[in-house]
C-alpha cells in the first residue's frame, strides 16, 4: 500500500511540474508547447515543422510546435499548423 501511495505522489508531483511551463521558465531558444503536457522544447530550426509566431496562445504557450528561431520562417510544407 506505501509503495502505491508513493507512486501516485511522484505521478502528482510530476504532472504538476510538467504544466509550470511558459516564456518565463523556458531557456531562451526554446518555448512552451502543449499536447499531451507542456515541456520546453527547442525553436523551430531549417526545415523543421514550426508554428507562426502569432499561433501561440494568450499564455505564450504553443500547441505542438515552437516557433522559428531568429531569421526564419515558417512557409509551405514547414508550416506545422
């Protein structure tokens, strides 16, 4: 019984310090993306897929993809929404 109980504490804990996410708490060229939970993840580089940087939500946050980083742009088949 101890054991489930600490296992459902690190699930909690876990889950709750994956939604602390935002431009706040990203390293600078990263961003905050959400699907199944928020993480940081890396700006978008040369043909990979991205999201305009006007598709982030009111939080700063981004569903599936980052932005481009500085000096590119998302275009065509790049365009990841």
């Amino acid at each position: 019984m101890l054991k489930f109980v600490v296992v459902i504490f690190l699930v909690i804990m876990a889950s709750t310090f994956a939604q602390k996410c935002g431009d706040d708490v990203c390293d600078a060229g990263s961003c905050c993306v959400t699907y199944s939970q928020r993480h940081c993840k890396k700006l978008g580089q040369l043909h990979d897929m991205c999201s305009k940087p006007d598709q982030g939500t009111d939080s700063g946050n981004f569903v599936f993809f980052c932005p481009c980083e500085a000096g590119l742009r998302c275009s065509g088949d790049e365009l990841g929404m």
